[in-house]
C-alpha cells in the first residue's frame, strides 16, 4: 500500500519587527554607502594631486641640477684658463678670466687663492671642492626635493585613507545585500541569524568609518 506523500512545511512566521528593522538597517547602510563614495572620491582627488604635485618638484629639482651642471662645466673650463694663463705668465689674461667667473666661483676662487695653492702643497688642488664652491641652485634642489617627499608621503597616507573608505563602502554594500535577503528566507533562525550578522557588520563598517579623518 503507497504511503501519502509528505506536504512541505509550511514556512514559519516572520516576526512583525523584522522587515521595519531591515529596512531601517538598509537605509542607514546606503546612506553610509554614499558618504564613504564620496569621501574616497575627495581623498583620491587629494592624493594624485599631491602626487603630481610631488612630481613636480622633482622634475623642477632634477631639472635645477642639470643646468648647475652646465654652469659648473664652464666655470670649470674659466678656471683652467686662468691657472693655465696664471703658469704662463700672463697676468692680463689671468685677470680677464677672473674677473670674469660667475657668481659661485669667484668666491670659492678667492677662497682658494688665500690659501696660496701654488706653494702650499696641502691646499685642495682646485676651487671646486665642497669646502669652498657651492654649486648653483644647491639650497632650491635641497628645498625642492624635501617638499617632493614631504608632499609623496602626504600623498601616500591620503591615498590610504582613500583606501580605506573604499573598503568601507564594500562593507557597506554587503550589509545591504545581508539585510535585503534577510526576510526572504524561509525558516526564523536564518532569518535572523542573516539580520544578526548584517548588524554586526554595519556596527564595524560604522566604527571604522567614524575613526576615518573627514575631506
């Protein structure tokens, strides 16, 4: 003799307070959602431009760096016409070139002439060493490239906070995905156990992003 088929069980009824509490929990959620879009939207913009900002400077720095070099390369072949004027005896020339050095060299030049090095041995064997020239845009490549990595690591830590309210927006989006199917399920314990665990999640979702600074 066939047995009767089971009837299904019949779904168990939801509580009153879960659909209000769903859609309350759903409504803080995309609202959080929202904020941490658009705060990650001003920390990103903040970010690239601190970075280009930095690169900038670098480029400006390096670029600074070059033409010193130039300069110094001329100063260079000046004074290798005046020592070679100087050992030739040709005084009128010496003073032409001379009087003729740029602004970094004629003081480095003077310092080295006071230290008589063409009879004192233990002087530097010319006017470019550290000691006595400075080179052309020394102070600039220096400030330059101290505000580049003052503004790089500006960048860096708002690119990271960018970071982080990004994360916080996918926290966000799992709450409502959480909160939207909780009252679709069919049996009370899923039900609230997807409720419970959506909570939980906006709860740390909502602490982190009230730790987070504010563009």
């Amino acid at each position: 003799m066939n047995e009767a088929p089971t009837a299904p069980a019949a779904p168990e009824p939801k509580n009153g307070w879960l659909e209000p509490a769903c859609a309350i929990l759903m409504g803080v959620a995309s609202l959080s959602t929202a904020w941490c879009s658009y705060q990650n939207s001003r920390w990103s913009g903040q970010s690239s431009d601190l970075g280009t900002h930095a690169d900038k400077l670098e480029r400006q720095a390096i670029a600074q760096y070059v033409e010193a070099q130039q300069i110094e390369s001329v100063q260079v072949q000046a004074f290798m016409e005046t020592v070679d004027a100087h050992f030739s005896g040709d005084e009128k020339r010496e003073r032409f070139y001379a009087d003729r050095f740029g602004a970094e060299l004629k003081p480095a030049y003077e310092k080295w002439i006071a230290l008589k090095p063409f009879e004192n041995p233990a002087a530097p064997p010319h006017p470019f060493t550290p000691d006595l020239y400075v080179p052309r845009f020394q102070q600039e490549i220096r400030d330059a490239q101290a505000e580049a990595a003052r503004a790089q690591a500006q960048s860096n830590a708002e690119g990271q906070t960018a970071a982080s309210y990004l994360s916080n927006t996918v926290l966000f989006a799992s709450v409502l995905f959480f909160a939207g199917t909780a009252g679709k399920f069919d049996q009370r314990h899923v039900r609230q156990s997807s409720l419970a665990f959506a909570i939980a999640l906006f709860l740390y979702a909502a602490m982190r992003m009230c730790l987070l600074p504010v563009a």
